[in-house]
C-alpha cells in the first residue's frame, strides 16, 4: 500500500454529483441513478470490495458514456483509479487519474478537477518520486478547491504540499503549509488526518531542534494511530520517530520503533499475500503436461512403424500379384499407385496431426510454468527481497554507523522487489485471475490503444461471469497474440475485439482496417504465427475462419466450446 492510497481516499466523500434528470422513456438510466450507482461503487471500495465496485464501475462507466455526462464519465475514471490505488497498483491509477482529468476539464466542475489533481499530485510524490511535478498538481488542486469554496479540501491539499515539501528536506518551504493545517484543522479536517497532521509536526519540530515539541507530537500522533485505524500512518510515525530518536542518540528507542514499524508494515503487506498452496497444484499440472508429451511422441512413433510394416505389405503384393497376373501389369500398376498415395496422404495427415497435438501440449505446458513461476516470484522471491531490506533496515538501525555499501544494499534489494513483482504480473495480468476474462480483455482493449491505433471492445456477455481458470488464460492469450499481430503487422487504426455466447459456443472475432494480406501465401500465416494459434484452438475442439484481403483489413473469426472443468 502507499502513502498516496490514504490521501485519495478521504477525496470521495466529496464526489457525490450533483446530477438531475428525467427517467428516459428507456431503459438507459437516468443521470440520478448512475449518480447513486456510483455512491454505491465507492462504498463498496471504501468497504475493500474492490473487485465488485470495479465491476459496477464498468456498467457505470458506459452508461455515464450513453448518455454524455462528462461529470460522471470523470467521477467514474476517478473511483476507477481509486481501487487500484488501494491495492497498489500506482500505474493503473495513474492512468484512470489522467483519463478522469481528460473529461473534468471539459466541465465546469471545480470540485471535481480539484480531487483529480489532488489524486495525481499523490501518485507524483509517493509513488514516482517526482515532487516537483507533485507539488504542481497539489497546486492546481488548491486553486480549484479555493474556486469551489471547499474548505476540507482546502486542508487536506496543504497537508499533501506540506508532506511533499518535508519529504525533499524543503522545510521551510513547507511550513507555512503546515500552519494552514494547524490553524483550520479543528474545523474543516478530520479524524483520519490527525495522525498525519501530529507526525508532520512532530518531523518539522525535530529538525528544528525542538525536541520537546518533538517528542510530544510524535507521542500524540502513536497515541492516535493506536486507537485509531489509520495503520499505515501509524507504521510511518514509528519509522519517522526511529530516524528522529536514532539521530539524538536513543538508539534502544529507536529500534524498538524500527520494530514495531516492521510488525505493522508486515500486518499491512500480509493481505496481498497469494495461497502459497497454488504452487504445489500446478507442480502436478507440469509433470501430468510432460507425460503427456512423452505420450504423443510415442504414439507418433508407433503409428510410423505400423505404416512403414503396410508399405511393405503392399510393396510384396505387388511382386506376388505381377508374376501370377503378367497380363493385368498395367492395371495393377494403377492400383499399386493409388494404393501409394492413400497411404502418404494417410501418413502425413497423421503427422500432421500428432505435431500438433505435440505443439498444443508444450503451450499448454508453458502457460502451465507461467503461471508456476508468477507465484513462485510473488510468493516466494519477491518475500524475501522484502524481508532481507527490512532486516538490514532493523541492523542499520542498531548500528550508530552504517557504511554506505549497505545503504545502497538497502536500495538495490528494493528495486529488486518491484521488477520482481512486475515481472510476475507480465507473466500471468493479475487482472485476468482476479476478476476474470472479459474484464482483463477490456482492460487489454483500453491498454494497447495509442495514438496510432485504437482498439474498442465489445461484449453482450456478463462482465462478472467466469470461466474455468485454464480455458480463460488460453483464450486471454490467444486473443493477446491476435492483437499483437494487429500492432506489428496491420498499419490499421481501428481494431475491435467482440464476444458473443451462442448457447454452447464462445464467438470471438478480431477485427481491423489494415492493409490486409493474401490468406493463401503459407509465408504470411507463419509469420504472424497463425500456425500456433490455428494449433491451440483445434485443440480446444474450436474452429478458425480468416477473412481477409489486400488493403481491405482483416476479420478472425472462432467458435470454441465452453469448457465446463
């Protein structure tokens, strides 16, 4: 979780529109109920559902689109990036952020062009680390909060700029902000504030030297936070009175707040946790893959010298019935030709056919080890590197000094945490095993549009409805590859993914107004690895149409079963 997650989330209170309209005489909702819909949406974020107020969102979203409501449409963006926030994934939120802003400054809405940029100015200094262009946005948001005479906001966003001021060792720069805060927050701030508010004191007062202020602010504030449930400030107030009583020389103090930070910052980071016992089961699914390729291969070989055993059946045939039948030569010669070809066409047929069920089982088992090493990264590797920094962390801390190697040791293991945990999500989008297929295509839709191209996405399937785990991964990259060609290989500016459940079947088609090629030129096919995918969809008992022509686009067409199990 970071620190930008707290901030955003007391924004919310203040989102509720305003919005009025009459029912439509159809079943369109009116701007009143997607306004209640969205209320909804957000306790439900506020309550930790993230996954069900996300999925309420999508519904939100596009109704707010129907009927043109640019307020709704930024609301929306805004709770979007909400619940990504808080469950860190600052780069989701980022971009939903941004996107709600797109829409807010097409609006007269103060109030709401205040949040976002509040939102953004948090993602900018606790998460990018760029206070300069934090502060800018956090400056924006001051501005559009002083418009609309929101005070609360007014004190929450000098907090924001007197934390970020603090953070880069700008304190004098940051104080008259922090004496905004003082001075208003009895009246306009609030509960989830106060600890915050006592630790910023508390730091300002300790640089300056005044360790009695010092001391009882830092007291207040773990005084509330115990007795509160703001942990994460908490966490952060017993990591800021270590550094303060480490550098006045209580180093047993110290420690044993560096202490209770790891305990809570563990308590924190135990929900994001995956059952390890994932893990074993898919150890199973690779070897059950791998006997299964052993399998095949020897099938194929078999069938090989079954064939091979027939040809020289016919081959002596052949001599048997040419000496007895001297005058029917030329006949049997056509026989023993025909004979010839049905078994080469029966052989590579054959052939043909055990490569790729040979070709399906290795892509079945990679994304088998795809997933095996995801979890093993998050689970496993990306636990310790975060346990090994927080043990040095502990160490430094009980050492008065502490040579510079460790320090950067410090730094390196946590950059070794993100791209750990980056790389698992690359290997299995955590998007597509926690809220399922049409959500993570949406979400991969909206991710691969650019200013080049634009893909939109289309479904008259529940977005909340879920396959069997395996089957939605096929498909999840089956349709990943499709649109990957589509980049590299199109020049199209338009691209369209829509699904369709015709009883049994799932209807996919893959649609784009690019250059087009020739369907016949086996060159072309291999190249965008149709082959592969072609391979992958047989094996699921589906069916594969291309339809395409030279600068006329294309349009991929399958029909797969349902899996049940």
């Amino acid at each position: 979780m970071s620190v930008s997650t707290r901030i955003f989330f007391f924004s919310f209170i203040f989102l509720f529109l305003n919005g009025r309209g009459a029912y439509s005489k159809e079943k369109t909702p009116s701007k009143e109920q997607i306004a209640t819909e969205l209320k909804s949406a957000i306790q439900l974020m506020r309550e930790g559902s993230y996954d069900k107020s996300l999925i309420k969102c999508r519904r939100i979203l596009r109704n707010a689109i129907l009927i043109k409501d640019n307020n709704l449409i930024a609301s929306t963006y805004n709770t979007i990036g909400g619940n990504f926030d808080l469950f860190s994934n600052p780069e989701k939120s980022f971009f939903y952020y941004n996107k709600g802003l797109i829409y807010a400054d097409k609006t007269n809405n103060s109030k709401l062009k205040n949040l976002l940029h509040n939102n953004l100015g948090n993602i900018y200094c606790f998460d990018k680390k760029d206070y300069l262009k934090g502060i800018s946005h956090y400056k924006k948001s001051l501005k559009y909060s002083t418009i609309a005479q929101d005070t609360s906001q007014l004190v929450l966003t000098n907090l924001n700029i007197a934390w970020a001021f603090f953070d880069i060792k700008k304190f004098d720069q940051g104080f008259p902000y922090l004496q905004f805060v003082n001075s208003y927050h009895q009246k306009y701030g609030g509960e989830l504030t106060e600890v915050a508010l006592n630790m910023l004191n508390a730091v300002y007062f300790g640089n300056k030297k005044d360790h009695l202020k010092a001391k009882y602010y830092f007291e207040k504030a773990i005084a509330l936070g115990n007795t509160g449930n703001e942990k994460f400030d908490l966490a952060l107030t017993h990591q800021e009175y270590a550094n303060y009583l480490k550098s006045i020389g209580q180093y047993k103090e110290a420690y044993k707040n560096l202490s209770l930070y790891t305990i809570i910052t563990d308590q924190i980071n135990n929900e994001e946790k995956l059952n390890k016992a994932k893990t074993e089961g898919l150890n199973l699914e690779i070897e059950e893959y791998k006997r299964e390729v052993q399998k095949i291969e020897a099938q194929y070989k078999t069938q090989q010298q079954v064939l091979a055993q027939e040809k020289n059946m016919a081959r002596r045939k052949f001599i048997a019935v040419i000496s007895i039948f001297l005058i029917s030569m030329v006949l049997f010669y056509f026989y023993v030709q025909n004979s010839r070809l049905i078994q080469k066409n029966r052989l590579n047929g054959l052939r043909n056919k055990i490569q790729q069920n040979i070709i399906n089982a290795s892509l079945s088992g990679q994304e088998i080890e795809r997933k095996k090493i995801a979890f093993f990264l998050h689970d496993n590797i990306s636990a310790l590197l975060s346990s090994a920094g927080l043990h040095l962390s502990v160490f430094s801390a009980k050492n008065e000094k502490t040579s510079d190697e460790i320090a950067k040791t410090i730094s390196l293991l946590g950059e070794a945490h993100d791209k750990v945990r980056d790389l698992s999500h690359e290997l299995i989008p955590a998007l597509l095993v926690r809220f399922g297929l049409f959500y993570a295509l949406e979400d991969l839709c909206e991710k691969n549009s650019n200013s080049v191209i634009s893909f939109e996405y289309e479904s008259d399937i529940d977005n909340q409805k879920r396959y069997p785990e395996d089957f939605e991964i096929k498909i999840y990259f089956i349709i990943s590859e499709l649109l990957n060609n589509v980049m590299k290989h199109s020049c199209s500016t338009i691209g369209k993914v829509t699904l369709q459940e015709n009883g049994t079947i799932l209807k996919i088609q893959v649609f784009d107004n690019g250059k087009g090629f020739d369907t016949n030129q086996f060159q072309i096919l291999e190249g965008f690895g149709i082959n592969q995918i072609r391979a992958r969809i047989n094996a699921m008992k589906g069916n594969l149409i291309i339809d395409s022509k030279i600068d006329m686009g294309t349009i991929i067409t399958i029909d797969v079963p349902i899996s049940k199990d």
